[in-house]
DNA sequence: CTGTTGCATAACCAGATGGTTATATATAAT
DNA sequence: ATTATATATAACCATCTGGTTATGCAACAG
C-alpha cells in the first residue's frame, strides 16, 4: 500500500519549518512553483554562489519539500507536496485544538484579556 | 487605525517558522492552548532546566506567537493569534499560486513527472 | 529582617547554519 | 584529447542555537 495518509511526522515537522524560517529557501520554494529549475538558473536571480545554493536545496530537499532530477549535467529541483501540507496540518490542527478559527482568534484573546482584568 | 490586515510581514515569517521548527517550542505552545502557564510550569513536564524554558519563551516571543504578562512573582505565557496566522497564510497562498490544493499536488505532480517521462 | 519562590541573566559549551573560496567530477562541445 | 559547463564537495569561518550551571533580583511568607 502506498503511503497515503500524511500523519504530520513529528521529525520531519522539524526540518520543514526549519527548511521554511530562511528567506531565501521560501523564495527558491516560490521560484519552485513556476516549475522546475536547475542550480545556475536558481542561483542566478539571487546574488548567492552556486555552492550556498547547493546547501539550500540540499536543505529543502532533506526536509522532503523538493526532489532533484537528473537532465544531462543539471539536476533540476522539482517541488513535492507531501511535507508542506504536513506543516499545513501542524497549523490547521493546533488552530482546532486551539481555538475555532484564526479570524476569530485576535478578538477571542482580547475579548478574555478584557474579562480578566 | 489598529493593525487588522495581516499582511505575512517576511521579517518576521522567519522568526516563525523558526520558533515553530523546535519541537519542544510546539509543545509548549500546545500547551498554552490549554491556558496560560507560568516557566515553572511550562519546565515541569519536559525534562529541562528553568532557563532553557525561559529561553524558548524568549524566542516564542521574539517571534510574536506568544505574550508574557505579569501576576506577582509569575510571569504567564499566552498565545497570540497574528503571526501564526501569517505563516498559515504564507504557506496558502504559496499553495495557491502553486496549484489549487494540497491535497490534489501529489496526484498532480505524478502526473507531471508521468507525462515528462 | 530572613528566607523562599519564580524568574531572568550571564557565562560557557558543543554543534548546527549560512556563507565563502578552492577543488573535484561528470557530461558536453570542439 | 582539450576545454567548457553544471554541479557537488571540502575546508574554512563567523554567527546562531539549545542546552547547561551559577548567580542575581523581585516578590512574597515567616
């Protein structure tokens, strides 16, 4: 059977929202999303050397958010899904658990700072 | 004019998910969902010392997910909503501008690299 | 005043992070 | 065979991180 349910992996929670707290990965993510590029055509827009890009994908990809390919001597990175929605869950779960609704969750906290004061 | 719009601050999204990257950091804020609670308390059920708490806490709150108050010698953790919500709304409108939901992306990726092949 | 409780802060440490330059390796082009 | 291109890897460095113990300080309790 293939693994269908995402069950948030504690461990991995841990290399993705890392992957996520660095600017310049989030921007690679997003460069991501207009479909696959290789390490010169990422490390290009950003005045970054080609080995820190190295470094960032081989971040993203440790945290399972990216997967490389092999096309003649490039190796684009292509985005995978799977993990990002697992941070998703982590969020949409503790938000539940938390309270009913983000939108609502400013006025609630307010509201009960009021009532304790 | 109170600050309403929620607009992902990128400084700021870094000291997010950085503070959510930290497993010990996650469950103390599942356990501040459960109410507010003093370092004495947050230490006691994890096994580290006072300042290592004292040092998550800070982070928390550099990263605005949490506020300390004071009540006599405590000094209380709360949640906060806003920064939270803004790593949310990162990581959905990263989903969107990237394809329609998570749960369809891995279905549809397979199918990119199956038509690719 | 004295002692205790709750927390912060300082000083320290090992290991991770994010960058660099230099070098190696593999594929392509000439 | 040589050279050029794309990437990886190594070695190095400064800074950040997550923990520790020791200490300081403010707020009670006696």
């Amino acid at each position: 059977m293939q693994q269908v349910n995402h069950v948030p992996h504690q461990a991995n929670l841990d290399a993705v929202f890392a992957a996520l707290a660095d600017p310049t990965r989030r921007a690679i993510l997003t460069r991501l999303a207009d479909g696959e590029a290789s390490v010169g055509e990422l490390a290009e827009p950003f005045r970054l050397s080609q080995p820190a890009v190295s470094k960032h994908l081989k971040v993203l990809e440790r945290a399972g958010l990216i997967e490389r390919a092999v096309d003649r001597q490039r190796r684009p990175a292509r985005l995978k899904a799977g993990p990002m929605r697992d941070a998703v869950h982590w969020l949409e779960e503790f938000s539940q658990f938390w309270s009913t609704s983000f939108d609502q969750l400013d006025d609630l906290l307010e509201e009960l700072k009021r009532s304790e004061s």
